[in-house]
C-alpha cells in the first residue's frame, strides 16, 4: 500500500479504553495529538472542541458508536440521523491535472465558498475523465476558498491515476459533520446513526450505528421485524410499505415494542 500523506500524530489506530471500550481512530488531517484519554462514554459526551477525527469508532459491546459533529440544531435521544445534504455547487468541479502520487488536487468551486477544513474527513470523488475516474480520496486539509475560486484540497492518499486536463470531481462532506434529525417521508442525504443522547448544536458526540439501542417508533412494529428510517415523523423509525418500499432504508429490527409515537429497542444495523 502507498504511504499515506499523513505524519505519525495522525495516522490513527486502536486502542483500549479503561473500561474494555475499543476506540478506532482513522487516519485524518485532524490532529488528536496522539493522546487518547482512558475514559469515553457514549452517552454523556456533548463537547465544543473537537477531539477525535469524525467518524472516529467505539465499539461497547455489541454496541457501536461513531464520533459525530451535530448541525446547528441539538440532537434528540432516541432520534434517527442522517448526514448534511451535499452541496451541488461543489459537485462535478473542474480540476488541475495532478500526476499520479501527487497528494493536492486543485479544484474550482461553483458559486458557494468553503470555510477551512470543511471537508476534512470527507473525499474528494473524480467522477469524469479518460483516465482516473472513479477513484475516491479522503481529504486531509484544505484552507477557506471563495466561491467561484480555484483552491487545494490536501488528500490522505496519494492520487492512484493521473487525473488529465478534461477531468472532473466532487466534493462530499464526512457524512458524520453536520448529522441532524433524519426527515419525513423523502430522504435528502442517508442515514448514519441514532442519537443515544443530547448533543447540543455544533457540538460533538458518539452516535449509534450498531446493536441494541432505544428508538423513537412511528406505527404498528413488530418483535423481529425490520424498520426503516424514512417515515412521517421526523427522527422515528417505522414498519416498511409497499409503496414506500424502493425509497426506505432498514436500519435495523425489532427487539421489544413500543406504542405508536413512543421509544422501542432497536438492534441497529446501519453498519
């Protein structure tokens, strides 16, 4: 495998926790500065400053949990989430012609700028072109660019093909940065966990991904059955129809039910 763009602070790993949590940290621009504290809980974190690279792990049991930044509205527990909707002026972007092992892709954005570190975790997607389509690299950094300017994005992974002159790529967010409440009946982004507590907006916090997990229900739900994130309320998972069928995602099945418009146990198979 190439080496990754990264220095030895940021290269991630695992590691135990003191209370037998196993705590994954990807490979990220983010600098965690190598210090992981002995001590995470799921379910009471709600920090301003962040401390791990989004999309960070911890596994508690059958439990997984992924390190999250709310949007600008508080998360509620028991809600079903999804990620930011993706910016169109930063999709399908002319870009410079980097050669294959360069690590900085310059791209031209449409008419809505970037702040700083925007898409940091997230990737860069080269989706036309003779040759390199289809690849996909997870950005390291990038500075503020304006709209309708041409900026570099620092990825982690070198680029595999050269990307030629008529090339183009987009830009997508880590779908753990700006996580809000999942909305009704249509999706607009998909879904990525379940708020097992209250992050304030802004804010950083573990979601749930995986196992047993209390959930807000909408409907009729039944013991074992599966349940879908797109319902007619807002955050709440419900039995899956027919019509609906081609547009709902199963998030996981039924361990205990609630009544209509109260909390059931869920085990979670978003991931």
């Amino acid at each position: 495998m190439a080496d990754r763009n990264l220095s030895t602070y940021f290269r991630g790993g695992r590691f135990s926790t003191r209370e037998g949590m196993i705590l994954e940290l990807p490979p990220s621009g983010f600098d965690w500065g190598g210090n992981v504290r002995p001590v995470e809980d799921p379910f009471t974190t709600n920090e301003t400053v962040q401390k791990y690279p989004l999309g960070s792990k911890l596994i508690y049991g059958e439990r997984w949990f992924r390190y999250s930044k709310a949007g600008a509205t508080a998360l509620v527990a028991g809600n079903v989430l999804q990620s930011s909707v993706f910016e169109a002026q930063h999709l399908t972007r002319a870009l410079d012609v980097p050669a294959i092992g360069a690590t900085v892709v310059n791209v031209t954005l449409g008419t809505v700028a970037v702040v700083a570190d925007e898409y940091q975790d997230g990737y860069f997607i080269q989706d036309a072109g003779a040759t390199g389509a289809g690849y996909l690299y997870r950005i390291k950094s990038h500075p503020v660019i304006a709209l309708s300017t041409a900026g570099n994005f620092t990825l982690v992974d070198p680029i595999v093909v050269a990307i030629p002159a008529a090339g183009t790529g987009s830009l997508l967010r880590s779908p753990y940065r700006g996580v809000l409440q999942a909305v009704v009946t249509t999706p607009t982004a998909h879904i990525t966990g379940v708020a097992q507590s209250v992050i304030t907006g802004a804010s950083f916090g573990w979601i749930q991904t995986h196992g047993p997990a209390s959930v807000l229900t909408e409907g009729t739900v039944l013991v074992q059955n599966p349940v879908t994130g797109t319902t007619g309320t807002a955050g709440a998972v419900g039995p899956i129809t027919v019509a609906d069928v081609l547009k709902e995602t199963i998030v996981g099945f039924v361990l205990s039910v609630g009544a209509d418009d109260t909390w059931s146990t869920i085990f979670l198979t978003i991931e």
